[in-house]
C-alpha cells in the first residue's frame, strides 16, 4: 500500500555476498534513510528488550555473556544442527524483526526509505506491504570469490551457503528493479542514482 502518511517503501535484497551493503551505503549517501534486518535483529533482543526475555525464557540464563547480552556465539552453538531448537529461536526474533521494520518504515518521513532484508524471497509473505522490491544480483562465480575471500573460508563452504538461501531465479522473480553488481564502482554509482530518480518519482507519485 502507499499510503501518505508514510514513505514509499523500497525492500532491498540479494544473495550473500551480492553487494548489498554497497548499494545500501550509497542510498545512505544520497539521504535516504536505509533500516536493516540484521540490526533489528541485534536491536529486539538487546537488553531490557522482551525479545531477549523470552530467548532467556526459553533457552535459559546462560545464554547471557557477562554484559547481560546475548552470547551470539554460544547461541550459534546451542541452535547448530538442532532445528527445533533454531526454529524456537527464529519464532522469537523473525517477528520481531518484522515489526522493528514495519515500525520505522512507517515512521520514515523521507521520500522513501529501504529496507535491506537479505532473506526477503524467503520471507516475502510478511512483507507484501512495500512498494517496490530491489534485488541486487552477482553471478555465482563472483559471490562465490567475494565470499572466500571476504570470511576467508573454502569454496565448498562458500557454496553450501549459496545454496541454502533461495535461487537467483526466486530472488529475480519478485524484482521490481535489478541491480547487477560485477564488482563496477562507477557502474554501480550509476544504478544506484538512476534507481534513486526513479524512486523519487515513484515517491511524488504515490503521494
């Protein structure tokens, strides 16, 4: 819906290791404000926070470092190779993610905003309120070179993470816009500022 009591909404997304935060930081860098899954994620389970009550809840207190936040990497310990158990931790967080987004999306007062969700194809039920989807894309060979050398770990691990996440063709599928990202700075300067006209008449449109 594009409502005039809120921006018009644009939800970024793309495969690991696609260049997603290189897009995001230039949208950053023309004003528009960009709110990212993977810090609501850390931002609903801070401290104080009902989401980090019910992982306690759930998993219990020494899920906790000696800050009183959540041990990540213990967590990652306890939920690896146990879905039900990844699955409890995701019942807590995912919607909190969704809300967090769906909060500042609407409270947003730019022309538009983005909203970067790196596993949206996935999730795509939960978010069929935005505007536009923009999907950036990278062939495989290049994710899979950014990825070996960005986490400095093998190419079969580098693969395996591909695969779990869905295909080029799921991303593609819901794409409003595409960004192919081959590793051009200029090239994707040039996107990234036509697709930000485009929003701005999309915006003034919509109002």
């Amino acid at each position: 819906m594009s409502g005039q009591h809120r921006s018009f909404v644009v939800a970024l997304t793309g495969g690991v290791a696609a260049g997603k935060s290189a897009v995001s930081q230039r949208f950053e860098t023309l004003g528009i404000q960009v709110y990212d899954a993977d810090v609501a994620a850390r931002e609903v389970i801070a401290p104080g926070t009902g989401g980090l009550q019910a992982v306690i809840d759930r998993f219990g207190g020494d899920v906790l470092d000696a800050s009183g936040q959540l041990d990540r990497a213990a967590m990652r310990k306890r939920v690896f190779g146990d879905d039900e158990a990844r699955r409890a931790l995701e019942a807590i967080i995912h919607p909190r993610v969704r809300a967090w987004l769906h909060e500042h999306a609407h409270a947003d007062r730019g022309p538009y905003c983005l909203l970067a969700i790196p596993l949206l194809a996935e999730n795509m039920d939960h978010y069929r309120w935005v505007d536009r989807v923009l999907v950036v894309d990278a062939p495989e060979a290049k994710q899979l070179d950014r990825l070996v050398r960005r986490d400095g770990i093998d190419e079969a691990l580098a693969r395996r993470m591909i695969e779990r996440q869905a295909s080029r063709t799921e991303r593609l599928t819901l794409a409003h816009d595409v960004i192919e990202n081959h590793g051009d700075e200029a090239e994707l300067d040039r996107a990234v500022s036509q697709l930000h006209t485009r929003y701005l008449a999309l915006a003034e449109a919509a109002r």
